[in-house]
C-alpha cells in the first residue's frame, strides 16, 4: 500500500443546517436552567406555606374539638328534654283520654 497524504478535517463538526438548530437548542438549554430554579425557589415557598398553613389547622382543630364536644353535649341534651316533654305529654294526654273514656262509661 502506498503512504497517501492525510488532509487535515476542515469541515464543521455539523452540516450547515444544524448549526442554528444546536444554537437554539443550547439556548434553550439556557433559559429552561433558569426557569427551573424560579420553579423550584416558587415550590420551596408553597411547601412553606403549606406547612404552616397545617400548623396553624391542627392547632385550631385541637381548640375547636373541646368546643365541639360542648356543643354536641348541649345538643343532646336539649333533644333528650324535648323528647322526654314529648313523652311526657303523650302520657298526659292519655290519661286524659283513660279519664274522659272511664267517666263516659259511668
């Protein structure tokens, strides 16, 4: 085999078209960089306020739970008087209606 000359590679490592391609792509490589540490910074800051958001709610939830329970003891016991009136007034009329049956019988 011969020795033959080698020429030195002068030719762009892209063909022409692909050089304004790999520009946009580098500098969307960029701007995406930039964006996604906005993104991240935006998140660490609703975690934040999420947390503290569930802090603040566990604490009302611990203050509101005696309240509730108050609330729901003045309740029953306001059903447990109306329905025992309400008995009572049903066995009332009742004997009324024994009375007024017994007295016309006589």
């Amino acid at each position: 085999m011969l020795d033959m000359p080698l020429e030195p590679d002068v030719a762009p490592p892209y063909p022409s078209p692909m050089e304004p391609r790999v520009a946009v792509l580098e500098e969307l490589a960029r701007t995406t960089g930039a964006a996604l540490e906005r993104m991240d910074r935006r998140l660490d800051l609703m975690a934040a306020e999420f947390r503290a958001g569930l802090d603040g709610l566990r604490a009302e939830s611990r203050n509101g739970i005696e309240g509730l329970r108050s609330e729901y003891r003045a309740d029953f016991r306001w059903l447990l008087g109306t329905m025992l009136a309400g008995f009572g007034t049903i066995l009332g009329l009742l004997g009324g209606l024994i009375g007024v049956i017994l007295h016309g019988i006589h």
